[in-house]
C-alpha cells in the first residue's frame, strides 16, 4: 500500500511532504509526490532509502482536479493522502476557494492533513 | 506561442532543401500572413477615414473615440476566446472563419448608417483582428521548420506595421482623389474585403496545422501534411518532434490562477504585466490612429495631412525592420530603456513645439518630424523588445496564463488610450495631452529599470532562479526546509 503525498510550491506543501516521508517510513512502504509546482521538485535532501515516486503537474489547471485525477490513476493502491493546511483569509477563499477543503471532502483514501 | 529561444525539444533534422516544399512553405506563410495584414489594415484605416467620418456621421470627440476603440475591445475578447476556439477547432478552420468575419465587419462599417451600426461593425473588426492575433502566430509557428520559428513573431509585427502603411497610402489616395464626394471614406474601409477575401481563397488551399493534428492524435494526417512542407525523410524525421511540441503546449496549459499565490510566479507575471503596459503607454496608438487629425490640427490641410501620415507608416515599417535586426545584436534592456528615451523626447518635444509655434504649415512639419522620430525609437526599439520578451519570460508551465493576461492587458491599455485621446485633446488641448504621455513615459522608464530582467543568452532556468531569489523570507525558508 502506497502513500501520496500533495506538494504544492508553499511552506505547507514542505510540511506535508516531511510528515508524509515520515508517514512512509513507519508503514514501510513507498511514496508518490505529487509535485504541484510549476517547476521541477528540488529533490536534494529527500531520503534516498525510500522508494519515491515523483510526479509532476501538466496539463491541468485545477490544482484539486490534479491530486484527484492522480488518485484515481492510483486506485487500489494508495491508502493515505498526505496534504498540508494553512489559515486562509476570507477573500483568499472566495477567490480561489480552499484546495484542502475540496481534497477532504473529494478524496477517496483517508486523507491525513498537516499544519505547519 | 513562440518558442524561438527555449525551445525544449531539439531535433538532428537538417534544414530544408530549396525545392517543391520550400515554394509550398513559402506560400503559405504569405497566405497566412494576410492576417497580419488584415490587422494593420483594419487598425490603420481609421486614422485617415475619421476626418470625412466625423462631418458625415455628426461625432463628437467623445463618439470618435468610441468609434476608433470599441474595434479593441472586440480585439481583447478576440483574442481571449480566439486561443480556445483553434484549441478546438483547429488553426485552419479557425482562420478561415475570421476571413469571413474580417469581410462581414468590414461590410457592416462600410454601410453603417450612424453610429450605433458602426460602433458594432467595428465591434465584429475587432474580434477578428484579435482572434488572427493568436491564431496566425500559431499557425505559422506550428507548420514551419524549427529554424524559421524564430523570426515569426517578429515576422507577422512586420506584417500589421505594413497594413497599416497600406491603409494610410490608400486613404491618402482615395482621399485625394475623391476628396470632394459624400461618404469617401466608406470606399476606404471597403478595401479591406478585398485581404480577406485573398485569405479565405488560399487558405481553402492550406493544411491544417501538424501539431494541432497531433494534438488530437491525428498522426497519419499530421505526416500527410508535413510531407506536403518538407522533404520526405525530413517529414518522417519531424513528426516525432511535432508529437513532443504538442505534448509541450499541453503543459504550457498547466497554469491556473492559484498558482498566483505563489510570490515568484506572482512576480513574473507583474513583469510581463508592466512590460505590456509600458508598451502601449507610450501612447503609439494615439499616432496610428489619430495621424491624420494631430496633422490637420497642427497645420496641414486635410489632403496634406493623408498624405504626410504615410511618413509615419514608411518609418514604422523601416523601424520594425531595423528593430528586428537589433534584436539579434543588442541586449534588451538597454534597447528597450533608449526606446523609452527616445520616445519620451520625441512626445515632450511635440507638447512644447505645439505649444511656441502658431498653427501652420511649420508647426505641421515640426510635429510631422517628431512623430517620426517617436514612432523610429517605439517601433525600432519598444515594440519589438515587447513581443520578444514576452515569449522569453514565461516559463513553459506558465506561458499560456502568462501570455493570455498580458495579451489581454496590452488591448484593454490600447482600448483606453483609444478612447481617451481624442477627449483629452478635446479638453485639454494637444500639447497637455502629449505632456501626459511624456510623464507617463518617465514612469514607465522607472519601473523599467527598476523590474524588468535581462533575457538575451539567458536560459528561462537562471530567470527563474532571480525571480525565486529576489523572494526574501519565504525563499529562504524554502532552503532551509527542502
């Protein structure tokens, strides 16, 4: 069973990944980033004994669109969604509205969400 | 839509050949390339149609700069929905579409009995001259070889800036000739059909775009086409090049709005931004659409002044040509910064001299002069910077939000100075208006020295990386953190 991790290009997007390695390591199992970033994830300092998958994002504009397509992608195998959580303003929310409220609500896998 | 200096796929192809398919090639880069034309024409014609267009239709400064603008709103939305709709549709259905669109808006201005028809005609003009702004930069970029792919954007600029000196040489012989009957200047919009027409005919004759076929996973047609533009073992050679360009124009698809949270890709689009405004600010389009009447107001007679407005589109043309040779040779920044000196100059000079001198033929030739001048230094150097760095800019997972907003931001710029010039000379007077643009243009040379990056023998890696580093605190906890 695999863990999958969302990692956007933020602070919680670190936070969420360090929990997920940590996550990863004490199910002994393997580990999927998603990396939602327009650029490529900076992989140096990851652990080099896991067996980690990184994804990168293309084609879809939906941050929450991407993460729910990749869980589909990865039914049956991926039993936890690590995502990370921040305090919004009531106008960010308005505007973009809130990634991890639609993950919760969406996912289908337990979905663990960290704070920083 | 360019990738002239990034592009991430290279292929061992070898140039093209001079034979059967280089003529094929050739031909349709001139086919499509009515577009461009069709865009200059469209925007130009205005300029020497609205003194007749004024007395005959009873506008105010007000409606005149309804009339002249309301084509750029058209052009925003064009350009807006165009992309999306030859996403779908594809490049060739798309453009010969927006021939009928260019003849049907011409049409409906021709015969405008008022206003209101105008305003709508001028409306439909516009949303096909948006619409060919993407879709002809597309298609060209699409159909040729990669060594030629560079020089398009520059390419389809040099193509508007010779539309527009077509429409003044036409109105100054129309003009000229006609002067004296009712309605002249519905025969100088009326011309127009005639490019549209040329597009329409010869596009029926073009193939669709390669990477758009391969898009859709239409490889077999995708090869049929590549072999009608290039060598057999060439064709065979680039369809697995046109398959990764169209897996490269999905991910530039990849950005939405959130990712403006981000501070570094928050950065980057302010910079495109405000090298789109800076562009447009200058105030050029007030010259390409109201030559004729600056003229007429500083001295010359009307037929005079048709004629002297063709000096501002021979220098355009000279200058996009010189523009795009300094391109290759100079760095970007300096070239755009002396633009903006130069323009600045030119723009103050033209308030103070209209200002000391009386109204006559001198004043006419002094303003004639510096509006040259102006137009030598924004379109020899501003304009071409401009286009070329907002290809630069972006990276590839960005470039299609990227260049989408700042397409939309130089429309609605040039729809306001449009609209504007032509109330605030009403108002304040001409040489308080060209103040304006001066002061305007000591701003934008601010911020230009102060935001914009180098980007000549720069790859889009190291312009990240400045953008990233000049992030503060947040960057830095991103170090320590991964």
């Amino acid at each position: 069973m695999t863990v999958m991790v969302a990692v956007p290009d933020s602070p919680e997007g670190r936070t969420a990944l360090s929990a997920a390695i940590d996550e990863t390591r004490l199910r002994d199992t393997d580990l999927v980033v998603l990396n939602l970033a327009l650029d490529p994830l900076d992989v140096v300092g990851m652990p080099s004994d896991l067996p980690i998958t990184v994804r990168e994002r293309t084609g879809h504009a939906d941050l929450a669109d991407c993460v729910l397509a990749a869980l589909d992608e990865y039914a049956g195998k991926v039993d936890l969604l690590v995502i990370g959580m921040k305090k919004r303003t009531p106008i960010g929310k308005a505007l973009l509205g809130s990634l991890s409220q639609r993950l919760l609500l969406e996912a289908d896998v337990p979905v663990l969400a960290v704070k920083r | 839509m360019s990738h002239d200096t990034h592009d991430a796929v290279q292929t061992d192809t070898t140039p093209s050949t001079p034979g059967r398919h280089a003529r094929r090639l050739t031909l349709l880069t001139v086919v499509a390339t009515f577009g461009g034309l069709l865009f200059g024409y469209d925007t130009g014609v205005i300029n020497g149609a609205l003194p007749y267009m004024t007395d005959d239709l009873g506008l105010t400064p007000a409606t005149e700069g309804v009339v002249t603008s309301s084509l750029l709103l058209g052009a925003a939305l064009g350009a807006f929905l165009g992309g999306r709709v030859s996403d779908r549709r594809g490049r060739r259905t798309m453009i010969l579409w927006l021939a009928v669109l260019f003849a049907v808006g011409t049409l409906i201005c021709t015969f405008a009995p008022g206003v209101g028809v105008m305003v709508l005609g001028r409306v439909v003009l516009g949303l096909a001259v948006g619409g060919a702004s993407v879709t002809v930069i597309a298609y060209l970029s699409e159909v040729s070889p990669a060594e030629r792919r560079g020089r398009l954007v520059t390419q389809n600029e040099l193509m508007i800036v010779s539309g527009q000196l077509l429409a003044f040489v036409c109105n100054a012989v129309i003009g000229g000739i006609w002067g004296e009957a009712g309605g002249v200047w519905r025969w100088m919009l009326v011309i127009a059909t005639l490019p549209a027409v040329a597009l329409w005919v010869g596009m029926l004759a073009m193939p669709e775009s390669p990477r758009w076929l391969a898009s859709r996973g239409r490889f077999g047609e995708a090869l049929a086409v590549l072999q009608q533009v290039r060598d057999a073992k060439r064709a065979e050679a680039e369809l697995a090049e046109v398959r990764a360009l169209a897996e490269e124009d999905k991910a530039a698809q990849t950005a939405g709005w959130r990712d403006l949270a981000v501070p570094w890709i928050r950065r980057i689009v302010v910079v495109g931004l405000a090298i789109a405004v800076m562009q447009q600010i200058t105030g050029v389009n007030s010259i390409m659409y109201y030559g004729t009447q600056i003229l007429t107001r500083s001295g010359f007679d009307r037929d005079g002044a048709l004629i002297a407005n063709i000096a501002n589109g021979v220098i355009s043309v000279l200058a996009t040509f010189v523009g795009i040779w300094l391109l290759g040779r100079v760095r970007r920044r300096p070239m755009l910064i002396v633009g903006q000196i130069g323009t600045f100059c030119a723009l103050l000079l033209v308030g103070v001299f209209s200002l000391v001198l009386p109204e006559g033929v001198g004043r006419a030739s002094v303003v004639l002069a510096l509006t040259v001048t102006f137009l030598a230094f924004q379109q020899g150097a501003i304009s071409p910077v401009t286009w070329l760095m907002l290809s630069e800019i972006f990276p590839l997972k960005l470039r299609g939000l990227g260049m989408g907003v700042c397409g939309l931001m130089l429309w609605i710029v040039n729809f306001l100075v449009g609209l504007l010039f032509p109330i605030l000379v009403a108002a304040i007077g001409i040489s308080a208006t060209f103040f304006l643009f001066a002061g305007l243009g000591v701003c934008a040379m601010l911020v230009a020295k102060a935001i914009v990056p180098e980007t000549k023998g720069r790859t889009l890696e190291q312009l990240e990386r400045e953008f990233k580093h000049a992030s503060g605190p947040a960057a830095e906890t991103a170090e320590v953190t991964r």
